[in-house]
C-alpha cells in the first residue's frame, strides 16, 4: 500500500460563549460552547465573537479591591475584561491528525493563557495535562511526542509526532495568535473607540502576548504641485 503522509494539524482556538441575546456589537453565528480557531484570518464578525467570548469569561462579580461595575450595558460587561488582573481565555490547543482523524482537544478549565505548559513537554520535565472531561495528556518519548485524547480512557485515541515537529506547530500558533491579536485591535478601534487601547491591552494580557500599538493611520497621498 502506497505511503500516506502524515498532516497534523495545531490550532489556538477559544471556546465560544452563547451569543444569545447579545446586541453589544455584531457577533457571527457560531455554535455556542464550540470551539473557534483564532488566526489573522478572522471576519470582523468572528472577531466579534472572540471578544464577547473572552469579555464573558471574565464577566464576574467584582469583588472589593475593584471599582463597582459601571452602570452602562457596555461598559458593565466590559468591566471584569478592563479590571481583573488574572485574565483567562477558555480553550487551548487543538490537534488534528488529519490522516488518522484523531483530535486532541482542551479540556474543561483549561486556557489559552496556559499553552506554554506544552513547552514544558519539550524543554521541561517531558509531560503536560490541559484540563478534563476530556483529561488530554502530551508526553515526550525520546525525539517523539505522544498526545492521548483522554487520559482517563484506557482505549484513548493517541497522535503521535516528532519534538521537532511539535515545536514548529507552536511557533505557528503563536503567529496565529498575534495575528487574532492585530486584527482585533483594529477591529476595537472600529468597535469600541472609547475603548479600544484598553480592551486592546486586556487581550494581550489575556492571551499572554506583547501589547499591540493603535492601528497604524493609512499613508497621506501628498498633494499634486502646480
């Protein structure tokens, strides 16, 4: 039998919130609880969509070291996002064998803010969990990494892959993740201009990336002479 390449894929995708009844801004019609791989590819509506997300995971009620919730709709949904200091972004990374089918998801409790721990399967002590129900688990085996769907399954779909290759696919999650980021800025901007540089910031500290300067102004065309 000919040969069959294996393809896996990795995403960083963010756990949807129910939109139901949401009026903020415009949101796309993504399933609830489903999970959205986020990436500069966005449409604005996607976009919108991630930020309700990540604002709602963080909608809790303020407790004494913060000011009282505003009194807008707006401003009073923005307020855990603008004021907590330990933000968290609901998801992880997707894995995908696309050969095999075989999908490792983040489970429950876990974030994005903590992809880095698959560094730790890497460069640290060899293993990481991201969550349950399903309990995924990554464990490096020499050059190899081995990523267990549930690790509370005795008959687990497993992926396997080499290190190296495993480190190339979090590289490019974390492209994947500034692009999200650059497009979410300038969607802010568009959005939420009395409050696009601090919900802009939020996300950055959110998804644990630098912080991203305004939106760049479009070049003057200069004036004809004479």
């Amino acid at each position: 039998m000919p040969h069959t390449l294996q393809v896996i894929v990795l995403q960083p995708v963010l756990e949807v919130s129910d939109p139901s009844g949401f009026t903020l801004w415009p949101v796309a019609g993504i399933e609830p609880y489903g999970f959205l791989p986020l990436s500069g590819s966005l449409a604005p509506a996607e976009v919108g969509t991630a930020v309700m997300s990540i604002a709602a995971h963080n909608d809790v009620v303020p407790d004494d070291d913060r000011p009282p919730r505003p009194t807008d709709p707006l401003g009073c949904f923005l307020h855990g996002l603008l004021t907590m200091d330990d933000l968290f972004a609901s998801g992880g990374l997707r894995v995908t064998d696309t050969v095999t089918g075989v999908t490792l998801l983040p489970g429950c409790c876990n974030g994005l803010e903590e992809r880095h721990d698959w560094f730790d399967v890497l460069d640290g002590n060899g293993w990481a969990s991201f969550g349950h129900d399903p309990s995924p688990l990554a464990e490096r085996h020499g050059d190899d990494v081995r990523l267990t769907v549930d690790a509370d399954r005795d008959d687990s779909p497993v992926i396997e892959l080499a290190a190296g290759e495993l480190r190339r696919l979090l590289t490019g999650a974390e492209r994947d993740l500034t692009g999200f980021l650059t497009l979410a800025a300038a969607w802010a901007a568009r959005q939420l201009p009395d409050h696009a540089a601090p919900v802009t910031s939020a996300l950055a500290r959110t998804l644990v990336l630098p912080a991203q300067g305004p939106p760049s102004a479009s070049p003057r065309r200069p004036e004809a002479v004479g």
